[in-house]
C-alpha cells in the first residue's frame, strides 16, 4: 500500500511525502518548503525512511527548506543556482519574514534517480522545471509547470512562454488520462479533467 502526505506551506506551495510502500517505508519528499517541521514530524511519527527529496523546481518556496534537510536531494542542475540563491529570489518579497540561508551542500542530478521514478524535464517556468512520475502509483508531481486550473507563470528569472507550451505539448500529453497530477499550489486532479478544464492548457495544446 502507499501512502502520499501533503502539506501546504505558508507560502502556499504544497509539499508532499510519497511512499510507495509503507511496508519498506521508504520515503520521497517532493519539494522543500521553508517550513518543513510539520513534514519532518511526518515522516518521523510512521517510521518512515527518507530515501531523498525531490526539487521540482529551484523556486524558494519550493527549496528553502533545503537546509533543514538530512537526506539526499535531487534538484535538475538547470535550477541548481536558483535554489542556492534564495536572496536573489526574495528581492520581490518583503513581506514574508524568511532567512534565506544559502544551501552549501551538494546537490545530486535527477538523471540519478532510480527507475521506478520517470524524470521528465519541463522547462517554461523555470529552465529547470522537473516533474517526477511514479507509473506504478499513477501519480505525477508537477511543481509549478501545471496546476489544476492554471500553468506556471513563465516571467520569472529563466522562464520562457514558447518553452512552456512545448513541454505542455511534449510531456503533459505524455501522461495517462487517469494519472492523478499532484501540483505545487493547488489542489490535484486527474490529467484528464485537467485536459478539459483547464483553460491555459486547452488554450496552448495543439489539437
Ligand atoms: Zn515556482
């Protein structure tokens, strides 16, 4: 049996522990939001295991938590020097009381994930954009390349719009109707009610 856990962070990026079989107990964290404390707690109260984390993106609030983090974290290197330069990121964002530490430890390519996980690079968010597929449960973790009712803004640092409508054409299309698409904002819903609800997405696939 498996088992997916969400937390959504303050800064409304949701966080998610998968654990494909709770008897191994083996745990992906996809994303690392500044407050990790309630995943950490997660994880620690089922006795799981953390086999690593799983950056979608190098966003801060998909990344700030990398400090708090004891385990491997794979990250598309593409991202690498966003995620490490969170005070670059924050520049817009007075608002929110974070300490953007710089993360000094090493981070490890997704090409070296194991086979059970389908990496696929989608750039047009961020040039480093990464959604991770896992066939077995039918589930795919899109970070901030599509959400339920919208795509990923493409203005940022690295974002590019005709980038984004080829990943949209090349690997959203790529996924089973019945997938269940799990977003880094938002809530999930399956590919195919997003396929015929979303508007940015009907508005930007090729018929
Ligand atoms: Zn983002």
């Amino acid at each position: 049996m498996d088992d997916i856990y969400t937390y959504t962070s303050f800064t409304t990026s949701n966080c998610y522990v998968l654990t494909p079989d709770v008897n191994d107990g083996i745990s992906y964290v996809i994303d690392l939001p500044p407050d990790l404390g309630d995943v950490l707690n997660y994880i620690n109260s089922k006795n799981f295991t953390i086999g690593g984390a799983l950056l979608t993106h190098g966003h801060f609030d998909h990344s700030l938590g990398m400090s708090a983090f004891d385990g491997s974290i794979y990250i598309n290197l593409d991202d690498e020097q966003l995620a490490r330069n969170p005070e670059e990121q924050l520049k817009g964002f007075s608002g929110l009381n974070l300490n953007p530490s710089k993360y000094e430890g090493d981070l490890i390519s997704v090409d070296n994930l194991n086979n059970d996980i389908k990496v696929h690079s989608n750039p047009g968010h961020t040039k480093g954009s990464t959604s991770f597929e896992f066939p077995n449960m039918g589930v795919v973790f899109t970070g901030d390349f599509v959400f339920k009712d919208g795509i990923g803004r493409t203005d940022l640092y690295s974002g590019n719009t005709s980038e984004m409508i080829n990943s949209l054409n090349s690997v959203f299309t790529m996924f089973p109707n019945d997938y269940l698409v799990y977003p880094g904002h938002g809530d999930k819903d399956t590919v195919k009610s997003i396929k015929n609800n979303n508007l940015l997405v009907r508005e930007y696939l090729n018929d």
